[in-house]
C-alpha cells in the first residue's frame, strides 16, 4: 500500500468562526474529507481561540476564519499563532482574494482556501500537507537544539578536561621545572638556564590551554555574562586589531548560563561577521537592562549602505537566529542607526 492511500491519522482540528452556519459547513466538510476520527474543538473570535489553547496542548491545527469580532486580517493569524505557538493554521478567506491569502501566509499561516472553493477533497488534502509539514519542521528544528546542546556540552567538556586536567599538570611541571632551575644554579651550573627555559615554555603552553578553554566555554571562567563580554571585547581588539569598546547600561537582570552562553555567542559571531564582511574598524557592545529585560548590541562602522535584508544567510546568521529563538529572544540585523554598518540587536524580554 503506498503512503497516500494510508488513512489519515485522527487530530485534534480548533475550528475558529464567528458565523454558526459556516463553521457547520466547514465542520461537515471535514467529516465528508476525513470521517468522523478527527476531534473538533470550536472557537467564535480571537479570544475564545486563546483560551482554548489554554484549556488544551493537543492542537494539531486550526481552520481559521480571518475576520472576527475582535480580530481582523492578518492581525487574526498573528494573534492566533501568538496563542497556538507552532500549530499549523490553514486561512479560510471569505473571497478568492490571492493577496489577502498569501499576507496570511506571509504572516505565519501554513496554507489559505477560500470559502467559495471549500470541497471536501481540496480541504481533506491541505489539512492533510498542513499538519505533515508543521510536524516534519517541528521534528528538524527539535533535532537542531539537540546537536547544538550537545556541541555546547562537548565544548564545556573539553573545557573543563584542558582546565582540570592539562592545566593542573603542567602547573606541576612548570613549578618542578622552576625549583629544578633554583637547585641547579644553587650549584653554579649552567644548565639553569635551560631550566628556567623549560619552566617559561611551560608557563606559556598554560596560558594558551587557558585561552584555548576560554575559547571553548567562555562562561565557566567568567561567571557573569558582562565579564565575559568584556573579555570578548578585548580579544577582538587583540586578534581582530579593531576598536571594541564594551558598555553596559541600566540594571543587567542576571540570566541562566545556557541564555548568557547563547547571548554570548550571538556576540561573539556578530563581531566576526562585522570584520570579515564589513571591514569594521570599530565594533560596540553595549549590554543593557531594563525592567529584567536585557538587550545586548554589536554595532559596528563597516560598509556604508548595505540592506541586511539582502544577506544571503550562512551558518552563522542561521545559528545566530536560532540561538535567539531558541531562548525566547527576538532578533534584528538592521542598519547601524548611529553611523555607517551593521547593528545586531537580541532582545531577551524579562521573564
Ligand atoms: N556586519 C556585517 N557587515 C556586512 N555584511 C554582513 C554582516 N553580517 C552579515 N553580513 C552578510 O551576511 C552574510 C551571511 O552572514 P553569515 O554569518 O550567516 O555567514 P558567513 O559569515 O558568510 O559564514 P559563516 O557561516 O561562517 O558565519 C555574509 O556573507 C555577509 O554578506
Ligand atoms: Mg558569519
């Protein structure tokens, strides 16, 4: 048997209508479309639509008519997937207007169907693309956080090993090789000097493994997201030759490691993106607080007029807006608003 002739499996369908005898309609036709397995749950405007998600966390996808007492064209998709999350909505217009279809889309919504085409089999079938999709797209973006938690994870493990392990050795070894030297020229004996030698190339291999495990997981030596930023700061000057003043402002709330490991790295890709792409010769951080909001800038004074909304997103960008997402931050790339360049902008609202 191939995979389309497979009955479907029964959902739960939030239905949203303010007109009975429409949503009568609709609900016949769905049964005519897929049987009598799938549950129906009605809702007459936006805010009977929130409290059902409230009442109920099995939604699978909600039929949604656009204009209701209190919500009105794409403000009505925008306000249900607000309520919803990522449950799939399928628009059902009240005209064959294209546009307002595809704004509806534009705006979050998984398909549209106008009312006057509702056949069984056309509303069987994008109920049908609409749950698959929402489910295969919730799938891949559950997998993305779990390699990014577990490359997280093994970073702070190496972190931790290059730490405690590398790091207390050769401690050991650069104090052996400092009294190996003392004793030696206790002596008179020229090999002191190569002693010494050895204790200094030592000490530099320690501060390397401890720059090498700050790389990896900057927030276990800095407990504090501000520390770590400014030490970032003072990297890119070092390694990138750029200015990069750090400033916070306001009252920074303090914030989960995993968030400020997020923030940080937000950070740290936007001030790569700032001198590898735009030329920057200065990247500002600016961390700020306000009401247990916190908001952290990188703006820098690279190429004039470019339109971020023209980048070809990499990895880079991808992640970054992943990162946010996945921390319930919002994220702009817009045009530096004090000068030439770029500024990105996460706003992680107060919990
Ligand atoms: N600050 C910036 N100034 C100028 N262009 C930028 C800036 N940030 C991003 N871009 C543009 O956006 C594109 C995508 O950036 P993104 O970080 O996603 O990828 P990348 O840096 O090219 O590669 P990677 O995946 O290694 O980060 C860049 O190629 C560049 O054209
Ligand atoms: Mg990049």
């Amino acid at each position: 048997m191939s995979a389309r002739s497979l009955p479907p499996r029964p959902i739960h369908i939030l239905l949203v209508d303010d007109s009975d005898a429409d949503a009568r309609f609709i609900d016949m036709m769905v049964r005519r479309a897929r049987g009598d397995q799938d549950r129906l749950t009605s809702a007459s405007n936006a805010a009977e639509t929130a409290r059902a998600f409230a009442r109920h966390d099995d939604i699978d996808l909600v039929l949604l008519d656009l204009t209701l007492p209190d919500a009105h064209g794409t403000d009505t998709v925008r306000r249900v997937l607000e309520a919803g999350r990522d449950v799939p909505i399928v628009v059902l217009t009240a005209t064959d207007d294209e546009e307002v279809g595809r704004a509806c889309v534009a705006a979050g919504a998984q398909d549209f169907l106008p009312k006057s085409e509702l056949r069984a089999i056309l509303l069987g079938r994008v109920i049908d693309y609409a749950v698959t999709r929402s489910r295969d797209s919730a799938a891949r973006r559950h997998l993305e956080q779990e390699v990014l938690e577990s490359s997280e994870q093994e970073r702070q493990r190496i972190a931790r090993d290059l730490h405690d392990d590398l790091g207390q050795q050769l401690t050991g070894i650069a104090i052996m090789a400092r009294s190996l030297a003392a004793k030696l020229a206790a002596r008179g004996l020229p090999e002191a000097t190569d002693a010494r030698e050895l204790g200094e190339l030592v000490s530099g291999a320690i501060a390397q493994s401890v720059a090498l495990a700050r790389g990896l997981d900057p927030l276990t030596e800095f407990d504090a997201l501000p520390m770590a930023l400014e030490a970032l700061a003072s990297d890119g000057e070092r390694r990138f030759r750029i200015r990069c003043p750090f400033r916070t402002a306001g009252e920074i709330p303090a914030v989960d490691g995993a968030v400020a490991g997020h923030l940080f790295r937000i950070a740290q890709e936007a001030i790569t993106n700032a001198v590898k792409h735009g030329g920057a010769s200065q990247v500002e951080i600016e961390l700020r607080g306000s009401g247990g909001a916190l908001e952290i800038a990188v703006a820098d004074d690279g190429k004039r007029s470019l339109e971020p909304a023209r980048f070809e997103p990499g990895q880079g960008l991808r992640i970054m807006a992943y990162r946010a997402r996945s921390i319930g931050a919002s994220l702009a790339i817009e045009r530096n608003p004090h000068g030439h360049g770029i500024r990105v902008r996460c706003t992680l609202p107060a919990s």
